[in-house]
C-alpha cells in the first residue's frame, strides 16, 4: 500500500482554488505551526498540520498537509473563526483516502469588520476524530490602518491640547459713555495659557494700566474731570502668540446750569440682586432734597437723603421674580423744584430656594441699540437697533427726565429716527429702552449729548 501511488477523493460539494497535492509520506517538520498526530492501531498513523505559507497585504496564504496513514478515508473539513463565531472557507469539506498524504492550500482573505482570528482543520473517521489549528496573522493592510488612526488620533489630541492651551478671549465689556469724573468699571474672562494685562490711553497717552490675577473679574480705573475718549486694551500674553481686544468708552462732562436742574440720574448698577447696595449718582445744583424707591404701583418703599456730591445710596428690595421698580430724585433750592426718574430691576437672589428663574441673556444698551454719542441741536438722527427684543420701545428724554418722544419698534426694524431739540446750548439728552425679557421687564439708558449749533 504504501508503494501505491496516492488516492483522493473530494465531497460532491467540494471545491479548492488549486487541486490538491499528493505527495510521498515524511516526517513533520519543527517549523509546523500546530500539530495533531493521532496512533489509530500499531503502526497506524494519522497526521495533520496547518501553517501559514505566504503573507500578503490583504490575505495570508495556508497549507494544511495530511497523513493518512490508516486503512480507513478521512473526512475533512476547513473552518474559519471570527469573534463572532465561525464561517466557510475553502475547500469546506474533502476526503483523504487510506494510505494517502496530501497538501491543501487555503486562502485566508480579510475580511471587514469580523476578520478571521483562526483556521481549524478537522479529520475524523470511525477510529478517531481530532483539530489542528493555526493563528491567521494581522495582514499588514490592518496594521497601517491601525498606525494611521492611531497617528491621526494622537494629531487630533495634540491639536485639541493646542487649541486649549492657546489665550482666548471669551468676554470683555465696558460702558460705552461714563460721566467724566466717574471709575469706569470694565468685565473680562479668558481661557488658555497665558498673563492678561490692560492698558488705558487718552488722547494717545497712556493713564492706567495693570496686570489682572485671576482669568475672570473686573478691573476700573478713573477719569478725569474733563470729556474725552478712553481706549481700554486687554491683553492675554501667551507662550507662543496673543489675544488682544480693544473697546472704547466715552467720558461726557455733565455742565449744571445757573438755575435749578437735575444734570444726570443713575441708579449704579441698574439691574441688581435682592438685598444688594443700589448707589444712586446724580448731578444737581439743589440745595435740599431726597432719592426714593418706588414700586410698579407707585407706593415708596426706601428713602434717602440728597447728598450735594451726588451719591445716594439704596437697598434692592427682596423678591421672588424679576420685579421692575423706579428710582426718583427729588430737590429744591429756594423756591424752585426740580424731578427726575430713572429705571431699576431687581432680580431674585441666587440663594434663595424660593426664587424663580432670572431671565435669560440680560442685554446691555450697547447690545441692544447703538447711537452717536453727540449729535446737533435741531437735526434728526438715527438709533441703529441691534436686536429685536419683545414689546421694545424707544424714548428721547431731556435732561430733567421729562419725554419728548416715543417711538414703537417693529420686528424686523433696523433704524429708528429722532428729531433732536433745539437748544441754544450744549445739553445731555437720554434715550431710554423699554422691552420684555423673559418673566419680566428690563430698561436700559444710554445718554446723547445734543450740541448747539
């Protein structure tokens, strides 16, 4: 038998992308990636073997060699392993006749995304039934994609880190008009590496300018008692490069006039938390008089002396929700009487468990609308609106508070005119904003300085 020449058989459905090889029985070679020898009867030999023979870029190649050795055919079949579980391979399924060796070669392709981990060989027949398997190597297609997501994932870490490290400027605001003489009060905060600085010029000198310790706050500094235009720059030095911003704040010199008149009223700020200080500035040549704090149904609630430095001081009364309120400055002097009134909100405190919610997105006047800081006596002139919220309506008032004209802002609506009154000589108008903001009320001034022609 062993000096016939060797017989094969194949399963009807069999099929192998190259025929098998028949060959004279030898030993196993160490190189044999796994191994399974099984004695059947004395003298009586069963051997099979699977190793990979070639590596491609998509594919790796296989031999599977058996040695029947045996009076009986074996039975064999080809099976692929993925973490999933098994799949077909070719040739799926073949006999090996008694006292025969053969070679089998098998194609291990790659397949996406269960790609084969392991290839078994199994033989069996009525003495014995046993697998030989074999590891199917990485194809070397796997390891570039899995180098080049790992590369592009460690750039876009490294990008991200680079992105975060670098100085940004997330907010920075200031007044666009102060009274000159009064502290110009600016907010900032920034993100990334680095030391924030700002620095102040008039008239292209410098006059402040200082070195900020913490990446979110405030800084002021004051102005002079004369008008001019303050150039506020704020800078984040970092290792590599710099953000910078730069905004511009006008200071207005309020003049007093020869008879009784109320120049300025403010409530500082105008938007306040319960229970917080509410400092009242005004400008007036009165003698006597006194800053009371009315509610929406007129009933006052708070009073305060006046004082001739133009400094009065409230306290924001304790409410639930945002709750509008209206501060009035009342003097005389001699025999004359003078009035005026400006707007207040008082929101909840946020450590009041009872408190409702504060309205979204409070707006700033330079937010909301913008307008020339100093237009002429008797001409019109325009108030660009910048966002439309609910119910907004615009007022012009003199400078005693007293309203000389209302205009309704539709949606949609980018400019809204005024005629600006005649005046033989320089004087400080107001431009109130009235409009709904969430569950309440908000109004925002903003000062115009009408000059004599």
């Amino acid at each position: 038998m062993m000096g016939s020449k060797p017989e094969m058989m194949h399963l009807p459905a069999a099929r192998m992308r190259e025929p098998l090889t028949a060959y004279p029985a030898v030993p196993a070679t160490p190189e044999d990636a796994r191994r399974l020898v099984a004695v059947v009867a004395a003298g009586r030999t069963i051997m099979a073997t699977i190793k990979c023979n070639r590596r491609r870029f998509f594919s790796s190649d296989f031999v599977a060699k058996v040695v029947n050795d045996s009076d009986e055919e074996l039975s064999c079949s080809v099976t692929g392993w993925t973490h999933r579980g098994s799949t077909a391979l070719e040739p799926n399924a073949f006999w090996i006749k008694a006292q025969t060796v053969a070679q089998i070669p098998i194609h291990a392709p790659l397949r996406l995304p269960n790609r084969l981990r392991s290839i078994a060989l199994h033989v069996q027949n009525a003495s014995v039934r046993a697998t030989a398997e074999a590891n199917v190597p990485t194809p070397p297609a796997v390891r570039i994609a899995k180098t080049l997501c790992a590369l592009g994932a460690a750039a876009l870490a490294g990008a991200l880190a680079w992105h975060a490290a670098m100085p940004s400027i997330q907010a920075y605001t200031i007044p666009s008009q102060v009274s000159a003489g009064d502290r110009l009060t600016a907010s900032y905060a920034y993100s990334g590496i680095g030391t924030a600085e700002y620095q102040v010029s008039e008239d292209g000198n410098e006059v402040a300018g200082g070195v900020l310790s913490t990446r979110r706050g405030t800084f002021s500094f004051p102005t002079s008692k004369r008008a001019g235009i303050y150039h506020v720059t704020l800078s984040v030095v970092g290792p590599f490069t710099t953000a910078q911003r730069r905004l511009s704040s006008q200071a207005v010199a309020l003049t007093v006039h020869a008879g009784l008149a109320i120049a300025a009223l403010q409530p500082d700020p105008s938007v306040v938390r319960s229970g917080e200080k509410i400092s009242v500035r005004y400008v007036s040549n009165a003698i006597h008089g006194k800053v009371t704090l009315f509610d929406a149904s007129g009933i006052a609630l708070q009073h305060s002396p006046y004082d001739a430095r133009g400094l009065s001081t409230l306290r924001a009364p304790s409410v639930d929700v945002p709750t509008q309120y209206r501060v009035e400055l009342d003097v005389t002097r001699g025999t004359s009487m003078a009035q005026a009134s400006a707007g207040l909100l008082v929101m909840p405190s946020p450590d009041d468990p009872n408190a409702g919610p504060p309205p979204a997105g409070m707006l700033s006047s330079a937010e909301l609308f913008r307008v020339a800081p100093v237009v002429w006596s008797a001409s019109t002139f325009g108030v660009r609106i910048l966002r439309h919220p609910a119910h907004l309506r615009l007022t012009l008032e003199d400078d005693a508070g007293k309203p000389l004209e209302t205009q309704r802002v539709g949606d949609g609506q980018s400019l809204v005119y005024f005629d600006a009154p005649n005046v033989s000589r320089d004087s400080d108008e107001l431009i109130e904003a009235s409009f709904s903001r969430g569950q309440a009320d908000q109004v925002l001034l903003q000062h115009v300085r009408v000059r004599a022609r």
